[in-house]
C-alpha cells in the first residue's frame, strides 16, 4: 500500500475516531461526578479528556507515515 493511500485511509478514521471520542468525553464531562467535583479537579478532568485522544491516534499516525516498500 502507497504513502497516499494510507494517508488517505488514515484520515478518515482519524475524523470518524476525534468524532465518535468528542461525543464519548462530552458524556464523560455531564458525568454527576464530574459536575460534583472541585474547580480544580473539573480543570484536570476536561484537560485529561481533551488530552487523551492523542494516545490511541499515535500509532495509527506512525503507520500512515512509514515509507513506501520498494516493489522492486
């Protein structure tokens, strides 16, 4: 598979993903626990929650990017 194609693979499940995970922390963030906690604690939580996609994208990223094998 081509750079290209991987790219372009890799960029519609990144918007699928940031879309499906803005509604899960949404939920997370209305949570009763959430809306009970300190300013404090509530400032670290939407950080977390703001923060944390990244993780599980990384390594998709990594594949998008790795170099074309040569078919030669």
């Amino acid at each position: 598979m081509t750079r290209r194609t991987r790219k372009l693979i890799g960029a519609f499940v990144i918007v699928i993903f940031v879309v499906v995970y803005a509604l899960v922390a949404m939920a997370l963030a209305q949570a009763q626990f959430v809306q009970q906690a300190s300013g404090l604690a509530q400032g670290f939580i939407y950080a977390g929650l703001g923060l944390c996609w990244i993780l599980p994208i990384m390594p998709l990223i990594g594949w998008m990017e790795r170099p074309d094998q040569d078919a030669a």
